[in-house]
C-alpha cells in the first residue's frame, strides 16, 4: 500500500545497507468489509481499494509478506504481532519465496497507475 520508498532501496542497497520493510502487511486491511474507521487500518484500507488489485490465487496476506520480503534490496520484514501463531504464519509465507516475477511486476504497476502520487506514509 506504500511504495515510495523503492529508490531509496536501491541506492541503500547499492551501498551495502541493510533495508527493514516497515508494515508488510499494511495492517491487514482485508480483513475489514467496511471501511475500519478510527482503527489503525482505515489508512491503508482505502489504499487497498483504490488499488483495485485481484491477487488471484494467493491470500492477501500471502502476497503483501511475499511481496514486502523478497522485494529487491530488502533484508528483512517486520510483521508485527502479538501472537506467536500469526508469526509463525507469516514466517511461513515468506519463506515460500518471492512471488513469480508477472505478479511482483502486476503490483508495483498497480500502484504507479493508482497510488504514485499518494504521499509516503512513514
């Protein structure tokens, strides 16, 4: 749901540091038929949305962990949880590996054509 930070990966990985993928999982905004005002998901639920993305196959969390982790120049991914079982879970997605290459370059395309000019959200 955020992706403005792509360059500054590059040029951080480019000079041999480490990147931490903050909100991987955007807060799980899927998880919300209607609009989550007030929660801390409301903001990347209406990203969500406007994106219009089908994820076909994968579970959304699926695609945001594997997507945030193995994204070029990124060393690590942070899930935030409280549970030991959602840490797992996730750990267990990533460790599928990078998405296939037409559904890593269908998201980043989605979002230059819906969200490149939404500010970066830090």
């Amino acid at each position: 749901c955020d992706q403005h930070a792509a360059a500054v990966i590059a040029r951080a990985h480019e000079q041999g540091l480490g990147v931490i993928a903050k909100r991987p999982l955007a807060n799980a905004p899927w998880r919300f038929a209607d609009r989550p005002v007030g929660h801390e998901a409301e903001f990347y639920w209406v990203r969500w949305k406007a994106l219009a993305f089908d994820p076909g196959e994968l579970a959304w969390d699926e695609l945001a962990a594997r997507f945030a982790a193995h994204s070029p120049g990124i060393s690590a991914a942070i899930t935030g949880t409280r549970q030991i079982a959602h840490l797992r879970h996730n750990a267990a997605l990533v460790a599928r590996g990078a998405l296939p290459d037409p559904v890593g370059a269908a998201v980043r395309a989605r979002f230059q054509a819906v969200g490149a000019d939404w500010p970066a959200r830090i």
